[in-house]
C-alpha cells in the first residue's frame, strides 16, 4: 500500500506509474481526500488546545468571582467536548476512506518493466533446454495418467465438483517425491528455512499480503470467518508482519510446501481438462524478507532458484518479464518461468517470480532498522514459486512420456521412488 506523503511529494510520478498500469491518473483525488482530513484533523486540534485553555480559564474565573464569566466558559467547554467527540467519528471515517481508495490500488511498476495490457505484452528474457522430439504424437497429461490408471477425475469430481484431481499409486508417490525434491534443493543448497505454516489464516494476515480486501472472490472463506491459504506466499511473507527486524539479519529466506486453494473465480471454460487449473494442489513458496538495496539483487537470485529446480528434473523452459498488464497486484517487477508441454503444444506457467518492494511490508508494519540503526524502514518483500508441484507433474508426465504409455521418470527423484524408473499401468 503506498503512503500517502510519498504521493504528495511524488504526485507526477504517482500518477505516470498508474498510467503504465492502464489506469487513469490517481493523486488528485487521493490528495484531495487527505486535505479533507487533515484540514479535519487540524480543526480537532485547534478544539482541543481551546478546550484545555478553557477549562484553565474556569478556574481563574471561579477564584476571582466572575460567575457569569465561569458559566459561559463551562458552556464552550461543553460545546467543545461534543464538537471533539462527533469530530474524532468524522476523522475515523476520513481516515478509512483514504485507506479504502488507496488499499485497492496496484503496486507501480518498476521502469524496465515492459509496458502492455496483456500477455501479448510479455517478453522473453532467457530459456533453457530444448524441446524434445517424439516419434508418436504425444499425448496430454491426463490421457497418459488416466491410460496408465492412475489418475482419476470421474470419482474426484463425484467427490467434490469439477477441478479436483485423484492420484492413485505411483503417480501420488510421484507427486509427493517432486515435493521433497524442491524443498530438498532449496533448503541443502539454496539456503531457505522450511517452515510448515497454518493453512488457515485471519483477515489481516491476508491482508498484509494484499489478498485482501480486492481479491476476496478467488479465496475460499471457512464458516467461522478464516480463510484457506491461496498460496504459502501469506503466511511465509506475515511471519515478519508487525515486527522490526536488524537489518544485518537481512535477507530471510523461508520455503514450505503446503497444499493450496483457490477459487479460479475468473477462469470459467479455461483449462477444464486436466489438471492444469484447479482448486486445490500443492506448492512449493520461496519468500525472501530484504533490504531496499539488496531486493532488486534478490529477485535474480530467486528466480535462479525456481529454474535450478527445472534445470534438475531436465524440462525445457522459457522465462518471461511480464508487462505492466500482466504483473500481479502487489508486484513491481514479475518473471513467469513457463515449461514447455509437448502434448500441448504450449508453454504453460509454473513458477512467478516478483519483487514487490515495500508495498507489503508498509501493509503488514514490517520494518527493519537501517545501516545506522536509528531509522525504520519498510522491509522489501519478494515471493516465487519454487515451484507448483502439480504442474511440475503434468510436465514430468508430458515430457517423459513413451509410446507404450509408461512414464521414464528423472534420475533426481529415483531415489525418492524407491529407485523406480518407469511408471507403468497398475
């Protein structure tokens, strides 16, 4: 969330920053709301300090015998207090409004950040691999797992309702070993704390993170008002919210695998075959908590990170800067890594790499002093994913599929499949 004396100073650039959003200009109706009130605020004031005079003068009055003087004193006194009371409801609900206008606005863009209104606007930045060549026509994820009978969606959405998934036999065991292989590798080699987080999180921890209150409809919401984590990006990211930290601890890297949960509200007719959009799969998050300086530092290292775990399992992949209308709402700068599907034909998303600066940091009141100790900054916060275990299987499937429908799997996860390279029908 931005603060609103940064706006005022910086109103122009404010303002060209929205525009690279595709929104229009913004700061003259956010100032014109702050000038509401603080000219409220300062009235208050002027009330309060006349109201403490006042009463200092009732007892000067009373001392020399000036009861007619007493009496008006006591009564603008009264009328104080009650202008006062009524005044501070009035500065609660300017405060609110300001707040309100100014939480549903987007992180700005950092100025290499291509400029574009959708995915179309997207550039490639690198990509690794090749892609590999078959002597059949390949075949989608879930013809091979439901040829190989180990995917089921017919009883999952008996079960549940469309977007669910069931993994049977070497295929969950193959799920669960992408996991441990990802947080393995970031925790042995990329210096990440594992952190097993709640799933189920409050309105201001979802909030801290920018979820909330713009992005209510794609969460799922429990009946005694908590929600189910969209991504262990908000717990991971709240595990600083309201602290201050010694910046020479900086930066802290966490890393969880956690089961995830979204609505999909937007995406009705996309991806409803398989399992490539669903309500629930796991992840795999990496979250750095930063310094100003270093951030820009960490977002490069970070998405090393994500690629290292592709690199490994041996998938060709690409990765994207995304525009300015294709970034998510709290970034400033984003790196989608797409994996190239052969059945497919496509590249498909399955990791986001974003530095969001201290837009979450000022939410969350996450702070941390600076080199000479006395000042508070902001924390700079960044978050990826490290990767989506789910779409890392549909890759996996996609890519090391044979003619025969079996599955060759990787050489890292054959030591978490009990040695096992193929998977095969049961």
């Amino acid at each position: 969330m931005f603060d609103i004396k940064w706006i005022r100073d910086n109103a122009a650039a404010f303002d060209e920053g929205m525009s690279r959003r595709g929104l229009a200009p913004a700061s003259a109706g956010l100032l014109a709301l702050d000038d509401r009130r603080r000219a409220h605020v300062s009235k208050l004031q002027e009330a309060q300090s006349r109201r403490n005079a006042a009463s200092k003068e009732i007892g000067q009055a009373m001392a020399k015998g000036e009861t007619e003087r007493a009496e008006a004193l006591k009564a603008e006194v009264g009328n104080l207090k009650e202008f006062i009371q009524s005044g501070e409801q009035v500065e609660r609900e300017l405060t609110e409004a300001l707040t309100a206008a100014l939480e549903v606005l987007p992180n700005l863009p950092l100025d290499d950040v291509p400029i574009g209104s959708d995915e179309s606007g997207n550039t490639l930045y690198r990509s690794w691999g090749e892609k590999p060549a078959f002597g059949f026509a390949p075949r989608e994820h879930y013809e091979i797992g439901e040829g190989l009978g180990v995917m089921d969606f017919e009883r999952a959405a008996r079960m549940s309702g469309a977007r669910f998934t069931i993994l049977k036999g070497q295929l969950a065991r193959l799920e669960r070993a992408l996991g441990q292989y990802m947080l393995d590798m970031h925790t042995d080699v990329h210096g990440y704390s594992e952190v097993s987080p709640p799933l189920l999180v409050n309105d201001r921890t979802m909030y801290g993170t920018g979820q909330l209150p713009k992005f209510a409809e794609d969460l799922f919401r429990t009946s005694d008002g908590r929600w189910l984590i969209p991504t262990a990006e908000v717990p991971l990211t709240n595990l600083v919210a309201g602290e201050i930290l010694d910046g020479a601890d900086l930066p802290l890297r966490f890393t969880a695998l956690t089961p995830c949960f979204r609505s999909e509200a937007g995406s009705a007719g996309r991806d409803t075959r398989g399992m490539l959009r669903q309500h629930q799969f796991w992840k795999v998050e990496m979250v750095s908590i930063t310094a100003q300086e270093r951030s820009l530092e960490e977002l490069e290292r970070m998405l090393d990170c994500a690629e290292a775990v592709l690199k490994g399992l041996g998938l060709h992949y690409r990765v994207m800067t995304l525009c300015t209308g294709d970034m998510g709402f709290g970034a400033r700068k984003t790196y989608d890594i797409e994996v190239w599907l052969p059945g497919q034909n496509a590249y498909r998303e399955i990791s986001s790499c974003s530095v969001c600066g201290d837009f979450q940091g000022r939410r969350m009141n996450a702070r941390y002093r600076t080199g000479a100790g006395k000042e508070l900054a902001p924390v700079h916060t960044l978050n990826g994913s490290g990767v989506a275990v789910g779409r890392a299987l549909i890759a996996v499937l996609e890519n090391g599929q044979n003619e025969d429908g079996s599955v060759t799997i990787p050489e890292v996860l054959r030591d978490y499949m009990g040695g096992q390279t193929m998977i095969g029908a049961l």
